[in-house]
C-alpha cells in the first residue's frame, strides 16, 4: 500500500473547526422582543370579596361578646360610609372552651363579608 499523507486534508478541516469562529461577528437576534398596547373598551371593575373575622376569648361569655360586637359595629359603619361596598355580616358564635373535661373560658366570633 501507497503511503498517502493526510495534509491535504488538514486545511480543510481547519476551516471547518475555524466557521463558527467568524460567526460570532454578527449580534445575534434572538433577544429581540416588541412590545405593543392598545385599548377598544372599558370594563366594569371587577368584584373583590373579602371576609374578616373578629373573635375574642375570655373566662366569661359576655366580655368576648361585647369586645366582638363592638368591633362588627365598627367595620360595618367604615364599610357603609362608602357606598361602593356591599356589607354583610356572617354567623355569629359562641364556644366554650375546654381544658380537661371543663369549661375554661368562651370564644365569640363573627364574620363580615
């Protein structure tokens, strides 16, 4: 077998390895975006509903009750001051708490929607 030398196909490869080299030279466009806005039609505001509960604990049901009531009043009077905001108030309960079998204290909760 002939002995053939393989340079003739060096500079060949080299200008293959060399390609993405000079490729660099141009700034890529793939980070490009466009931003557009536009307007056609107002919309009503969209509906929010929101619930807060008030609740108190203590060793007699009547101090939780009045501390619980009076905070109702207070929310749903700021709430009625604005005419845009519907109010309702929710359940109303009363709970014993336990410890051992016996009757500890009492929780009073109500919500306001």
């Amino acid at each position: 077998m002939p002995f053939r030398p393989v340079l003739p196909v060096l500079p060949v490869l080299l200008c293959l390895l060399a390609g993405p080299l000079w490729a660099h030279d141009q700034p890529a466009a793939y980070d490009r975006i466009s931003l557009n806005e536009s307007a056609r039609a107002e919309v009503d505001n969209d509906l929010m509903v929101a619930v807060l509960d008030a609740w108190a604990e203590g060793r007699e049901a009547a101090g939780p009750a009045d501390e619980v009531n009076r905070t109702m009043d207070w929310a749903v009077n700021l709430a009625r001051s604005h005419p845009e905001i519907q109010v309702q108030t929710l359940g109303y309960h009363t709970r014993p708490i336990y410890q051992k079998n016996n009757i500890r204290g009492w929780r009073v909760s109500q919500s306001l929607r």
